[in-house]
C-alpha cells in the first residue's frame, strides 16, 4: 500500500469529496461571528471555558456541541430543538447553492493554513483511504452518535491531512486562486486566529478537485471519534443515504505543514506525592523548581534519551524519566513494531496507568484529558490531583505508524490549528 497521503496510482478508492450546502450564522443575525463559534468540542473540557462561550453570545455554536442538560437524552433533545429554533428564526441559514469551502486561518506569529471543507465518502479501515492513528472510547463514540442522531447534522469538521503535491497541486492551485477573492466571511477569534472561508460552487472547478483527490488518502489529525462516529451512524441508515459522507477538512501538509502538541493527562484525586510514591524504584525522579516553560524545555531535552513525562499539581514539577527496562518487558506488549513500543503514551498507557497506577484510562471519573497545559497544572494544583505533562509526538512517526495500520494510544497527539466550530455546518436533511 501507499504511504500515508502520497499521490501514486492505487488501485483503490482515494478521498471522494462532494459539495453540499453549508449551514451558516447569519452575520446581521448574531453579535459578531467571533462570538458564536467556539473549539472543537473535546478541546471545551473546563467548565470556565464552556461557561464563557454560553455567555460571548446566546448562539454560540457550543449550545449544540456540548448541550447542558441534566440527562444525556435531555441534552440531545435541546440541541436538536435549539438547531431547529436558530434553523427557523434565521439565525442559521443554507447557502444557496452547494459547494467546496475553502478555509484559512492564520496566527500573528506567521502560521497560515488553508484547507478544503467538503462531505468525504466514509470508507473501511480495510480500504486505507481514511487512516486513523489513535484508539476511541466506546462511551464518547456513543456520545456523539445520539447528538448526531438527535440532530441530524455534522456540527463540526473533521480535520484530515493528505501529502499532496503542495503548490502544484490542482486543489491547492484552485485553494490559493480562490483565497484572492473576497471571502463569505473573515473573523478574528479571542486567540488571535484569523478565520476566512470561501465556497466553490463552479461545476468544472468543483470536478478538478475531486479528480485530483481521489489519488490521495488521508491521515486523521483530529476527529477520530467523530469519524467512528460517522461509520457507526452510516451502517444504521441503508444506503445511499446523506449519512455515507461526513464532513471533513482536508488539508496538504506538503503545501501547509501542521503543528503536532501533546495532549495531557489529569488524574482526578490522585495527590502528586501517592503518584511519585508509586513509582519508587521503577523510574528516574527529579523535582524541578523551575517555571512551567523552564520545565518543559528540560522535558524535551529528557525525551530526546527516551521516555519522559513531568508531574505537576503540588507547586512544583518532577521529571520522570529512566524507566526500568524489566518493567517495560513485563508491561508492554511485543508484538507491536519498536516505534509504537517505545512511544511516551505507551508507556503511560500499558505502564503507568495500567500496572503502577491502576488507573483505567477510559474512566472519566479518574483521568481527564486535557490539550491547554498551564490549564493542566493549574487544575491540578486546584483540585488535588496530579497533572502528567506529555512530550508531542513527531509527525512521520504518526504517519508511520498509521500506514502500517498500527494505532497510538487514545489522545497520543494534537495536530492544530483546528477548525473553529460554527463556520460551517452540514444539516443532513438540507
């Protein structure tokens, strides 16, 4: 098989993209866009943030990605009827015509990335069109499903890479042709993000893209339990149905690289001093009376020899290093390939939360997971809990790993920027 995202000939199936009719805020309609649109929902994980959005404007777009109810049925229920009542009051509206949306975000600092919105053919993993590189957990895949069935709607974009041919590609050439006109719409978030989206509604121009997609597959940089979530609701409906395609961004990262983070771990009620107790004589431990940058500076240095991690939520930080290599023989299953074993969130995952810790990793009520990572320590530092600060992951042994069919660990990586929610969305009965 091709490698993750390379262009040469298969024999299978590409990445199939079609138009569709995007859902979009009326700008006369809400205070400003910026106001309405929010992160990815399993980006909103502290109650601060949910609540400010709630409160930037009465249509902000988490009142239907993250609904606040006292019964998860109850929550579905609102958000379909708050789809509904914006649906019909005008505050959302269908464009006129279906197309392609082109997507542009930009920082102060010089990062720009451009993508394509469409509804991707949803496919088998046996396919290797669509190449997950992480594990769900069977509880939010079935979170997702009843919101998406209770609203019939795609409420936010996936976010999937490809390696294309950057800036002589046919997409990534109709992309920039089409960032020099006037945009639908140009916002600016509170992080500082430019946000500009365009549609492609040309038949012809629409047809080049797809052609040229389809010599592509794609690696999932974020989304991964919205894209089960997708197969699980297509083989509930007979098809066709409009539940054979999700809603995806694509982006080249030949033409425009992403930046890949960690994602940390918080363990609820598990004081740092019993998690450091735990690991006596099974790691290298060292306090670090540094601040948080400092910190994880000295982390990457430590990952560079092998596996690391930093503990945090008692004032101060304690780099975990020099596992024991009996333990990791003991902990670690053999019969993955040598990059997947020796990957940090392996070894938090077989190792520490499994045999040291005793932690269930799907368990919510023990470990959280958590992208913002002053945003760790301080609820840690809050709580009582223990923050474990991870290193990022290097792209090609992600798109590696994936190729070879091989998954990461749940929440192993974060690819950004991600889409804002509220741009765009797709109502499956428009």
């Amino acid at each position: 098989m091709n490698s993750a995202g390379h262009p040469e000939a298969t024999a299978r199936r590409g990445l199939e993209l079609t138009p569709f009719r995007g859902l979009r805020y009326d700008p006369d309609r809400v205070g400003s866009l910026a106001a309405v649109t929010s992160p990815p929902y399993d980006v909103v994980v502290r109650p601060d943030g949910l609540h400010q959005l709630q409160s930037n404007d009465p249509y902000n777009i988490v009142r239907l990605i993250l609904p606040q109810a006292r019964t998860p049925a109850e929550r579905n229920e609102q958000a379909a009827r708050t789809l509904r009542g914006w649906f019909s009051e005008g505050i959302l509206a269908a464009d006129a015509e279906p197309g392609l949306y082109v997507y542009e975000q930009q920082d102060g600092a010089g990062l720009l990335q451009r993508g394509i919105i469409g509804t991707l053919r949803l496919s088998e993993p046996s396919e290797g069109v669509v190449l997950p590189h992480e594990d769900v957990m069977p509880h939010v895949v079935a979170d997702r499903a009843a919101l998406m069935r209770a609203t019939s709607a795609n409420l936010e974009p996936l976010l999937l890479t490809y390696r294309g041919n950057g800036s002589e590609s046919v997409t990534t050439t109709a992309i920039e042709r089409t960032a020099e006109q006037p945009p639908l719409l140009a916002t600016t978030t509170e992080d500082g993000y430019r946000h500009r989206l365009w549609s492609i509604t040309d038949p012809a121009e629409v047809a080049r893209i797809q052609s040229d997609l389809t010599r592509y597959q794609a690696l999932i940089a974020d989304g991964h339990h919205r894209w089960a979530t997708y197969r699980r609701l297509r083989a509930e409906h007979p098809s066709p149905s409009p539940w054979d395609h999700g809603l995806v961004l694509l982006v080249d990262t030949a033409r425009y690289p992403l930046r890949v983070r960690a994602i940390h771990r918080l363990l609820h009620e598990v004081p740092v001093s019993r998690s450091l107790a735990l690991l006596d004589g099974l790691f290298r431990v060292r306090r670090l009376d540094v601040p948080l940058a400092e910190a994880l500076d000295t982390l990457a240095d430590a990952a560079c020899a092998g596996n690391a991690f930093l503990l945090a939520g008692d004032g101060a930080f304690h780099l975990v290093d020099r596992p024991d290599p009996d333990l990791l023989s003991r902990t670690i299953p053999a019969d993955h390939p040598t990059a997947w074993r020796t990957l940090d969130a392996t070894v938090l995952h077989a190792t520490l939360l499994a045999h040291v810790w005793h932690i269930p990793e799907d368990d919510p009520a023990r470990i959280a997971y958590i992208h913002d990572t002053a945003a760790t320590v301080e609820k840690a530092e809050r709580d009582g809990g223990t923050a474990v600060l991870m290193h990022p992951v290097r792209e090609e042994v992600v798109r590696d790993l994936a190729r070879q069919g091989v998954t990461m660990p749940r929440k192993s990586t974060s690819f950004g920027p991600k889409p804002a929610s509220g741009l765009v969305l797709r109502a499956l009965d428009v």
